[in-house]
C-alpha cells in the first residue's frame, strides 16, 4: 500500500499531530507499506521548514523513508526558498498536482 498524507493544517498542533500520525503509520506492522509521502501547503508549510518547532519530527520521518514534498507555490507566497526548508524536503510545482500525481500512481489520500 502507498499513502500520501496531506499537511495543510492551520493549527500548529493539527500539525504537530499529523506528524504523529505520520509517524504511527510509519511504525505500524500491521499494515503492509510499500511508500509513505507527506505533501506540505498552506499553512502546513510551516511544519517543514527548518526553523519550525517540529523539525526533529520531519528529519526523523525522511529518515524512516517517507517522501516529504513542499509546495512551490505556497513558498512563493511566503518568501521562503528551499534553504529555509529541512534538509532533503523535497518541492514540486504545486501542492495540489503533487497530490493528484500520487492519488493518480495509487496512494491512498488522507487528510488528519
């Protein structure tokens, strides 16, 4: 199975949550994974750059394997290039066309 998180919370700890949840989907034996992704937007930018309060939660998540993209769109928006990101956070084009990319490859869609 293969599943793509979306973080595009608000609330700094909707957040912070989303990364557990992550995280316990990551630890999880009982569920067969084959690839794990996190897609940042909006406010949940936040969450992947390299000052925020959850960073040690995003470098340990890229260091399980999960695939975390950032939304180039919303990083314009915010002034923000991909040095102000955690390193190995990836970008593409938009958030919503990365998402619709992996919804489109099989990834189950879920939105903590």
């Amino acid at each position: 199975m293969r599943t793509v998180v979306h973080l595009i919370q608000d609330d700094a700890e909707d957040r912070k949550s989303a990364l557990a949840i992550t995280k316990n989907l990551t630890e999880d034996d009982s569920v067969e994974l084959d690839a794990v992704a996190v897609v940042a937007q909006g406010p949940g930018i936040e969450a992947v750059r390299n000052d925020a309060a959850v960073s040690e939660h995003v470098e340990s998540l890229l260091d399980d394997g999960v695939s975390i993209t950032a939304c180039q769109n919303t990083m314009d928006m915010h002034d923000l290039t991909e040095a102000d990101l955690v390193d190995g956070i990836q970008t593409a084009p938009s958030g919503v066309g990365e998402l619709t990319r992996l919804q489109s490859d099989g990834y189950a869609y879920i939105r903590p």
